[in-house]
C-alpha cells in the first residue's frame, strides 16, 4: 500500500490529469495540483517526472517560456542522477534543447544533446531521435558538413541495432543534406546505394513504400537542380503513383507505419506534408519545362491542400511549402503575362515573410529575385537592377546567383550600358559557368547570343543560339526552345532571309501559344507581320497584326493595372519592414478565391 505520504502526490497527480484532460480543461488548476506535489518532497524519479509534466503544459498551454525552460532544466539535471528513466531523461533533453533552438540559442541546446546521445546509446529510439534532431541544428544553421556527420553515426548506429528502416531514413536524409549543400559527386553513390536497399527491401511493405517516396523525391529534386527536366520524367512520374498508393484511405497511419523495433519510429514527414511536397516537385517541373497552365493547376491544388492542414496543425514546414510554390507561380504569371496576379502573389509571400521572421532570414534572396523579375516585367530598370544586385549580396547560393546574374545581364543589354555587361561576362560565360545546372548553363548561351544579336555580331548569335536549342531541346525546355527560335528569327529577318526567318518564327509561335508565353508571341507577331508585308501576302500580314495588337493592349491593360496597385511599390523594398501593401490578402488563383 501507499504511504499517506505517497497517496498525497498520486492523489495530486491523479488530480492534475483529470483537469488537463477535462472537456473543456482546466490548465490552470492542472498546473496548481502538479507544483503541489513539490510540497510533499517526492522521490527524485517523481520530482523529475513532475517537472517534465510542467514544462511539457506551460510550453503547450501558457507563454511562461522561463518558467517552462526552468522546470524542463530541473528535469534533465535530476533525471541525469536516477538510473534507467529514459523516457524522461531523454524526454526532458529533447524538449528542452528544442525551446533553446526556438529562441535561437542554438549554443546552449547543442551541449545538452551532445551529452544526452553521449548517454543514449543503450536506447535505441532516444538515442537515433536525438542524433537526428542535432543533425536538424546543425543544417539549419548550414553546417551541413557536421550534421552529414551525425547523419552518418546514425547510419552505422542503425545497421548495428538491425533497424533497416532507420539506416535507410539516414542515409537519405545525408542524401538531401548532400543535395542542398550542391555536394553531387557524393549525391549519386548514396542515392544508388539506397535505391538499392529499398528495391531489394523484404520487410514492412507500408515501411517499403514510404521509403521509396523519399527516395523518389530526392531523386526529381536531383534532376530537377541539374535542369534536365526531361530527364526526371520517369522518376517523376513513379513518385506520383508512389503517393497515391499511400494517400489511399487502405494505407495506415503514419504511426501504424513506423511501429515495430523502438530504433524504427521515425518518419520523415507525414504522409500529407508529403503529398503537397509532390505537387510542389511537379509545380517545379511544370515551370522549368514550360508547361505554364500545368503549373497554375498544380500550384492551385497544392495551395488548397496547404490551407486544409493550417486548420488542422500549422506546422513551419507547411509555410515554407506555400513560400516556395508563390515563387514558382509568380514566374509562371510573368511569362503569361500576368503582372497583376504575380504581384498579389510577391505581395503574399512578403506577408509571408513578415509574419514570420525566419521565413524572411532563409527566402530573402528569392523575394529579391522575384522582384526583379517583376520590376523587369515592368521595364523599371532601375529597380530590378537594385533588386537583383539585392539578391546577389544576400545570398551565397550558386544557382541562385547565376540566375540573377543572368537577369542583371538583360537589364544591362536593354539599357545599352555595355560596360556593366562586360563587368558580368566572366560570372555568365557558358563555357566556365559555375553551376551543375544543364538549363542555366544552355540561358548563358542564349544570353551571350542576344548581346551579339544587340551588337549586330549575327553569325556570332547564330552560333550561341544554336547551342541553346541544342541544350533545350535534348531536355525540353520548352521556353529557351521558343525564346531562342524567336531571336533567331528577327536575326535572318535582319539579314534579309525571309524564308529562315519563317522557319524560325512559326514553330516559336505555335509553342510560345502552348506555354502559354505573351512576350515571344508578341515578338513572334511582329516579326511575322513583317515577313507577310515583305512577301505581299496582304491577308496573313492584317492577321498578324492583329494578333500583335491583340497581345499588346492585353499587356498595356495589365501593365497600367499593376502600376496603380499598392503592392507595386515592393518594387523599392531593399532592408527593413516592408512597404505599407494592401490588397495582401489571400487570393493566389482562382481554385482559391
């Protein structure tokens, strides 16, 4: 039987659980029983527990943050001193070093998990969840030199305790660490080695399942990264079977899923972040190889599905989808001319951002980028100059960078200013460009041929442009193919031959209308109403032009719309609070509004 003494804090403990599970509950007489329990001087193991319970509710329910850190202390330090008591023990460390990462203090919660994986290796689970939330730190702060590090121990950890299922999670989370850190040389053998794994996996087939969607996953954003977005097709494609098979209502629980072994718990992320991150990969795709109405839809469903989760758990990951999807989107209504809505959409994502600071400290060079491209759409030169300058100085990432280099390099040739051309040529220059990227490196060259073209160097043009549709075609990138077939049009139609130019312009046409692209039907037209009136064909060429006038009044109308809007004035947001903008509210796209 309990001692008198005993029977007070189970009493007490009783109590509180009754209170914080009540319809509705009752935290604060929750709190009030459990620092009750202190009074009667409990055994260490309850004290700790006790403690644990009162971190865990003042985090959960009440902004008492120095409270909860200090209850959460007291728990990890006794814990350290009792023998076994892991769940606690561990608990206590993960909860707390998590609470110092949230307050960005990352120097503190790194020693108690250092010490707590030092302690651990007898518990399986502890012992892998807490290799696995250093890792997190170390790559969010872009060490991901020591968190492939830590990801590695997990491995051999894993194989060790024949947890498969872990040793593959870790293997692929150092696959993405690998990937993000553009690290591709070693990207591939770990990739084949853990496609292997899973091909040839005997065990839980829901387990099996799962891990081939990460791997898929990992295996398009390679692709896609490495601009070959034809290439990625088939892997794309599997990925999509893969994640209905698992959103199907059959599939179990993401709990049901990573049960067994202790070591095995673990998921990468739950089956329905999982199936938004399909659709961004898909939206991403969509937009690099040119298929513009493809990605509307895709983004349209993904942002829906986003918003459904907000409602249930609002989770950061959720945010940083929703981030990256309104930057693919803006692009896709810029090239279809659709300033309007992409400035909504720049407009959102600054929200975005402003709401929460993080978001703003890891995304600021997209927001820059996006406002080039924006302020460009706009012909303000000078302010997609500062804008892509902005993005330049506030990011160390090499594709980002060429890709605003690229964009600098155009504002320079429209504006004629030569000189800061050339300042440019060594970081654009096709043949040493410092990126992995097959479709950046095939917008070099048709950079390079419109400086030529601009110069009236034509056969030099030809040649760069030639290379482009060599590049863009063998990966479809359906929008290069257009630009470039379009330029080379208006260069035999400068040099006179009509019938080159036609050959070059129809196919141009008739692509750019699939993409849909305005801007290269607007050029297209032109050019074709040019090479109608020189071959007398007085029909077509009446044709031609009105399709030209068409295209026009609808991007003066547009133009003339997001001139007047409120959200244009992003346009001059380089540091601080962002303008006063609204209309910012949420209306990405008609499958939304």
């Amino acid at each position: 039987m309990a001692s008198s003494q005993d029977a007070w804090y189970l009493s007490l403990l009783g109590l509180a659980e009754n209170f914080r599970t009540s319809s509705p509950p009752n935290i604060k007489l929750c709190i009030q029983c459990l620092q009750a329990v202190f009074h009667f001087k409990p055994p260490h193991r309850v004290e700790a527990r006790t403690h644990l319970q009162l971190g865990n509710i003042l985090l959960q329910h009440t902004k008492n943050i120095d409270l909860a850190r200090n209850h959460l202390e007291q728990a990890w330090c006794l814990s350290q001193t009792i023998n076994g008591f892991d769940d606690v023990k561990f608990e206590a460390a993960s909860v707390l070093a998590e609470l110092h990462d949230q307050q960005q203090q990352s120097n503190l919660s790194k020693p108690i998990l250092r010490k707590a994986i030092e302690i651990s290796q007898h518990s399986n689970y502890w012992h892998c969840r807490l290799i696995f939330q250093l890792a997190q730190i170390h790559a969010s702060e872009c060490d991901y030199e020591l968190a492939s590090s830590l990801l590695g121990v997990g491995v051999d950890y894993a194989h060790i305790q024949s947890a498969a299922y872990t040793r593959v999670l870790f293997l692929l989370s150092k696959g993405m660490l690998l990937l993000i850190d553009k690290k591709y040389n070693e990207v591939l053998p770990l990739l084949n080695q853990a496609g292997l794994l899973v091909d040839s996996w005997q065990g839980n087939q829901f387990q099996k399942e799962y891990l081939r969607v990460f791997f898929l996953v990992l295996q398009v954003c390679h692709y896609l990264m490495a601009g070959q977005v034809k290439s990625v097709k088939p892997c794309l494609k599997q990925l999509q079977q893969s994640i209905q098979t698992i959103m199907m209502p059959s599939w179990p629980s993401d709990e049901v899923v990573s049960s067994g072994n202790t070591a095995e718990m673990f998921i990468w992320m739950p089956k329905e972040h999982l199936y938004v991150l399909v659709y961004l990969v898909t939206v991403m795709h969509s937009m690099q190889a040119g298929y513009m109405n493809k990605a509307q839809e895709y983004t349209d469903k993904a942002l829906a599905q986003i918003e459904k989760l907000k409602v249930l758990d609002n989770k950061p990951i959720l945010s940083v989808f929703q981030l990256m999807l309104l930057e693919h989107i803006v692009m896709c209504r810029l090239v279809m001319g659709n300033k309007t809505l992409a400035l909504q959409e720049i407009s959102q994502a600054c929200n975005l951002c402003q709401l929460q600071p993080h978001l703003l400290k890891t995304h600021r060079p997209q927001l820059h980028t996006m406002l080039g491209l924006y302020a460009m759409s706009m012909n303000c030169m000078e302010a997609a100059e500062v804008q892509f300058s902005s993005a330049l100085q506030s990011s160390k990432e090499r594709d980002l960078r060429t890709f605003a280099n690229l964009n600098l390099a155009i504002v320079y040739l429209r504006a004629k200013r030569e000189q800061e051309f050339a300042s440019l040529l060594d970081s654009i220059n096709p043949e040493n460009l410092p990126t992995h990227s097959h479709s950046l490196r095939a917008a070099a060259y048709y950079v390079q041929g419109l400086q030529c073209f601009f110069q009236a160097r034509y056969n030099e043009a030809k040649r760069y442009l030639r290379e482009t549709l060599k590049m863009a075609n063998a990966e479809d990138l359906n929008r290069l193919t257009s630009c470039s077939l379009v330029l080379l049009g208006h260069i035999f139609l400068s040099l006179g031959n009509s019938r080159e130019s036609m050959n070059m312009v129809t196919p141009a046409m008739q692509l750019a209308s699939k993409i849909p692209d305005v801007h290269v039907q607007l050029w297209a037209s032109a050019i074709l109403k040019d090479l109608y009136r020189t071959s007398g064909d007085s029909g077509h060429e009446n044709e031609a032009y009105s399709m030209h006038c068409s295209f026009s009044q609808s991007l003066l109308k547009d133009h003339f719309t997001s001139s007047k809007m409120m959200e244009h004035n992003l346009i001059q947001w380089t540091d601080g609070p962002f303008p006063e903008v609204y209309n910012a509210t949420p209306s990405t796209s008609s499958g939304l509004m």
